[in-house]
C-alpha cells in the first residue's frame, strides 16, 4: 500500500495561507537553506520549473511520484501559463468545475475522490503519493492522509485558510522526526496512528 503525504507549508497558527489562500508572506522564508533542504530531501515537490531554474531538474524522486492537488492550487501554475506544473510526477486535480484537462499530463477528478485516491494508495510502486493541498482537498481525504510533513514558517498569520477544511474525523499521529532550519522553519513528520 503506498502512502498519501499530506506536504504542507504553514505559519505557526495553522494557516496555510491567508483568508484567499495567499501564502506568499512565507516566500521570505525560502532561503538558500531551504532550497537545500528541498534539494536533499523533498526534490519531487518543487515545481517543474522551479526544479530547472535551481538546477536540479536530474535530480530522482525520493518519496513521490504522483501528486493530487486541487483547483485552486492548480489554478497558480495556470495564471502563469503553466498547465503541468509537475511534469516530473503523475499529475491529478480534484475539480468539480473543471470538466476537460488543458493537458495531457493531468487527470481531472471531478467525483469520487476518495475512491480515487484508494486506488493510486493499492497500486504497486516503491514511491507515494503527494498531496499538495488545499485545504478542502485535505479535509476530504483527512481519513486517506498517512503522513503529515507540517513546515511551519514563524509567523503568525492570525486567520486565513485552515490545513484542513471540513474534515470530520480526529485521527491521531505520531511525531517521527523534526528538523529546524537556521531561519527559524520547523519541519515536523508525523505518521498516522492506525
């Protein structure tokens, strides 16, 4: 059974963005460190582009090699004209409004979601799934989701977008590592208690 990795980016309160969903107040934060960080340990969760500009596009997955993201999500990458905004890994998008994929390289999940992503978790591989958000997103599959890698960025937000929208369960998850960049970022790796 592969995994479902809820990746998240969020402030010491919890949000993962402002009331919109704008997260760019944490881009500070995205120092040279990070990017090693990245580099070294998460590479599959930069974004194509931001792979080749940092010159590590060669650079193999470690724990991914598929994402599932929503709309709004999405929608960044196609504000800037980008339609497969990670064409290294087996792109979904969960979408009620979307109908038609602006690309090959992405499948559209207009319904059944969670059954969706049941059967990329039963498929056979050595890699896991990235869940790259949102909110919604992550309150649908809370009961799917088997790891959390929470980097909190320190700063307080105050309100804005919750990790996780509407989620109905209360599943309990063990704290199994935390790294603490010099910038003042925790990352902290939970696994589901089952």
């Amino acid at each position: 059974m592969r995994k479902l990795t809820y990746f998240i980016a969020c402030s010491i309160d919890g949000f993962i963005g402002d009331p919109s969903g704008d997260a760019s107040s944490m881009f500070a934060f995205t120092d040279e460190e990070f990017f090693a960080f990245i580099k070294a340990e998460y590479p599959e969760t930069m974004p194509t582009v931001g792979r080749r500009a940092m010159g590590f596009d060669d650079v193999p997955n470690k724990h991914f090699d598929t994402i599932v993201q929503g709309r709004a999500s999405y929608d960044l990458a196609l504000k800037e004209g980008i339609t497969s905004p990670y064409a290294h890994l087996r792109e979904y998008v969960a979408s009620r409004t979307l109908t038609e994929s602006p690309d090959p390289n992405v499948e559209i999940i207009s319904s059944d979601l969670v059954g969706r992503v049941r059967a990329l978790k039963a498929e056979d591989g050595d890699l896991g799934i990235y869940l790259c958000g949102g909110s919604d997103v992550a309150g649908q599959l809370i009961d799917e989701i088997d790891e959390l890698v929470i980097k909190t960025y320190p700063l307080v937000l105050g309100s804005g977008m919750p990790m996780f929208r509407s989620a109905t369960a209360v599943p309990l998850f063990t704290l199994e590592s935390v790294r603490a960049l010099d910038n003042g970022l925790v990352v902290r790796t939970y696994g589901r208690k089952r």
